[in-house]
C-alpha cells in the first residue's frame, strides 16, 4: 500500500512512513493511493466481531508492511476494556458501547477513555505505533489542540520510549478541565505551550514549522494531530465497527450518521468508511456558529473567517479545517494539481473554489448544517429530559444535526465527543445538574499545572523545541 500526498509533490511512502512524517514534505496530507474495499461479506462477519477484531482488519488493510503479529498485539493492548473504564454509568465492559436513544438515534461511546474524548482510542493506539516504528529512535512530536487532541496525545505517548511531545493550546480558550488534563502532567517527556490566540494560529505555526524542512528533519518532528493518517485510519474503525453493528440489530440496509465537526478528521474517516462498504447512506458534518465547514457545502467558497466565536464547544471554533483537503483529493479523484492550485489560492488569496464540486458531495450523501448556541443548549435539555441522558455541547451540536436529518424507522449514529464533565460549567448551567466526573479526575484542577506561554510565533515555538528536544 503507498500513500502519497494531497499535492503531489512528496515522495511515496508506506504506512510506517505515514507514522512518522505526519505533514508530507509538499504541505499536503498522506493519503493511501487506493481505498481498500471491504466485501460483503467481510462487513457481515464485522457485525459479529468485537471492535478490537473489527480494529485488526482495518489496520492490516491500511498497513500490510507491519506484522500481523505486531499489530494484534497493539490492538489488544488498546481496545481492552481496562483502559476504557470512565463510562458515565459505570458500564465498562465494553470500549465503544452503542446507545440507543429514542427516535431511532444511536449514540457511539467512544468517549470512555482516560482523558474521555473521542479521540483516546486513536491516539493511544497512535502511541503504540510510533514506538513500534521508531525501533529505539527518537521522536519529537509537535501538535496544536484546541482541548481535547493536546491531553488525549499526551496520555497516548506518555511512558512511550523515545518521544517527547510538544502541545501548542490556545490560552483561556479551552475548558479549565481541559486545562488541567494537558497542564497538570509534569514530565519531561511533555511541553505545554499556552499561545496568546486561537487554536486556528496555533494550527498555523505547527503547520510553518513542519514547512521548514531543514529543522523537521533536524528535530525529527511527527504529528499528532489529524494530519496523522495513522488517527484517520484508526477513527475509520469508528464507523465500520458501529455501521455493522447498528444495521445487524435494526435489520436494515443502512444508517446515517451525523457528526460534530471541528478540523474535519473524524468527518473524512467516516466518508472513507463509507467508501470502504460500510453500510452508510448519509453523512452529515455538523458546525457550532463557527460555520465555515457548512458555508462552504453551501456555496463551493473555502473562506475561514477572521475571527472566531467563541461557544461552549470550543474543540469546534475551527475556521481552517485541516482535513478537508483530503476531502478535496478525494472529490477530485486524486487532482492533486488541483488541490495544489486550491491551497495556493487559500495562501494567496484566502479562499477558494470549488463550487462545481458539490454536486459530487450531494450525490455521494454528504450535507452539513449549523447549529447556533441555543439549539445547542436546547438539545441537551431536551435529551436530558427524554432520555435521561446528559449531552456535552459538542455532542448536542451533532445531535441537534441528526434531529433535523432524521428519517422515522432509519437509524442515524452520532459520535459521543467528549463527556460532560469536560465542559461542567456550561453543562450545569444549562441543565441544572453537576456533570459526573470520573474518581480519578476529581480535584484535577487544583493540581499544579506547568506550560510555557508564547505568542504564536514560528521562531519562539522553535526555540522551545530547539532547546528541549
């Protein structure tokens, strides 16, 4: 399996090289050459499978360069019920439990892992294979979170040989739980920096420093975010694992899914799955108020906003969605000249178009709609109330998404972000009641909490890397 870049101009690699090249040498994203397909009945069997099992057949046909061996022991080591015991009702016997909600939508757990969000499963299994792919080498990982990607990747490295990690986050424009998760970890292994700005800067100079590749290759920088196909990949297992499963119970052909969207990466794994087989009919990408992701499935206009709102689902106050470019690459057939043009134009001009695009996007399934913060608000009240279930405001945002998109008799799958606790504030003061909080997180925030500040300059930020890589 080769990947190659969104642009065109980098040099072919494999799975392992994807690991740990993160941004490709051209400033676009890896992307596999091909999309494996999954047969008929390869999904049958994957609705009888347990998500580690599902998880192995998908890592071994994205990365058939490293040993089955090497990877069944990963997986097993990720998807064990032990790391994933932070289920709100105490349920943790399994590690992305399904929910069945009322009107025919289903909620997908995936948000019981150590620092509960979405991303835990992914990134610890990310922080398996950089060591594995290192053989003893050493890695610095540089990435920029807008709250829940900082502490999920520090958790997924820590104790991990070799790597040390250096998390760009935007100061006072995370949770203070989200904070804590990130700040509180003293290790020097970890490097917290706390930028004046948003997380869209933050972005901006990760991106800047991986486009000097004379200090990439210097430093040996690999990502952690998103960019990381290796995340894609393992977030793809999502949607095969949870599509299989929902349509074997319901008895139906198909789901839809409805998704919080924020940098795009937990989006483009779902459509990839879709195009995989998996069993999905429509694939809507949900925006809080910072709408540019629905903006442009509405005109064909990549346009990221100057400035940004700030809302209770602060993980989706993106302007500069990373992943859609392999979207583009994607809806182009693999241009990558195309897509090269494209993302000049956004350098130079701020924008771009791709308006005779979205024809393709509709004809495929894929939509998006904008939620405001009082349909927000209004949708964690009205679950909570419904179905005793307490939403995070990222969650509501798809939820909300997925009332609008709802068939009767169709089941429709939304992700579970984050837990409630994570954005406790905003929670209570909504809904009345104290989010539960994990044993282990109580007093998180009174901990001492160490990050080094900086205005969002590539030249500081290298400089902190320079003297503690």
């Amino acid at each position: 399996m080769n990947y190659i870049s969104t642009r065109g101009f980098a040099d072919k690699t494999n799975f392992s090289g994807t690991v740990l090249t993160g941004l490709a040498s051209d400033g676009g994203l890896f992307m596999p050459s091909r999309i494996p397909v999954f047969s008929e009945a390869n999904l049958r069997a994957f609705s009888r499978m347990n998500c580690a099992d599902v998880a192995f057949c998908v890592l071994r046909a994205f990365a058939p360069e490293i040993a089955t061996r090497a990877i069944r022991k990963m997986i097993q080591e990720v998807y064990n019920p032990r790391v994933f015991t932070n289920a709100i009702d105490g349920n943790n016997s399994a590690v992305m439990p399904i929910r069945e909600l009322s009107k025919d939508r289903y909620l997908l757990e995936i948000s019981n892992g150590p620092t509960l969000s979405f991303k835990d499963v992914a990134l610890q299994l990310l922080g398996l294979l950089f060591e594995y792919v290192l053989c003893g080498k050493s890695l610095n990982i540089l990435g920029a979170t807008s709250g829940d990607t900082g502490s999920a990747a520090i958790h997924g490295v820590l104790g991990r040989k070799g790597i040390k990690i250096f998390m760009l986050h935007p100061l006072g424009r995370t949770s203070p739980l989200q904070a804590a998760q990130m700040c509180s970890v003293i290790s020097d292994q970890v490097f917290n920096i706390a930028i004046h700005g948003t997380f869209d800067d933050g972005q901006a100079v990760v991106k800047s420093i991986f486009g000097d590749a004379e200090f990439k290759q210097k430093y040996n920088l690999g990502a952690v975010n998103s960019i990381n196909w290796a995340r894609v990949a393992a977030q793809v297992v999502y949607y095969i694992y949870a599509s299989t499963h929902v349509v074997k119970d319901v008895r139906r052909d198909f789901v839809d899914v409805a998704i919080g969207a924020g940098n795009f990466g937990n989006t483009i794994s779902c459509i990839i799955a879709k195009r995989m087989g998996a069993p999905i009919r429509y694939i809507t990408a949900a925006t809080n108020s910072n709408d540019m992701l629905h903006r442009v499935t509405q005109t064909g206009i990549y346009r990221p906003s100057k400035e940004v709102i700030v809302t209770a689902s602060p993980s989706m106050d993106i302007q500069g969605a990373s992943n859609f470019e392999r979207y583009v690459h994607l809806l182009t057939n693999g241009d990558s000249e195309r897509v090269r043009t494209l993302y000049d134009n956004l350098k130079h001009e701020g924008e771009y178009d791709i308006s005779d695009l979205l024809q393709t996007m509709r004809d495929e399934g894929f939509s998006s709609e904008r939620v405001s913060e009082g349909e927000c608000f209004q949708t964690m009240q009205d679950v909570y109330k419904s179905d005793d279930y307490m939403l995070d405001p990222h969650t509501s945002v798809g939820v909300c998404a997925a009332n609008r998109k709802r068939e009767d008799g169709v089941p429709i799958l939304i992700p579970v972000t984050a837990q409630p606790c994570k954005f406790d504030i905003d929670v209570e003061k909504n809904l009345g009641v104290k989010a539960p909080r994990p044993a282990s997180l109580v007093g998180i925030e009174d901990l001492p909490q160490k990050y080094i500040e900086v205005d969002p300059d590539p030249q500081k930020v290298k400089e902190i890397i320079e003297m503690n890589a």
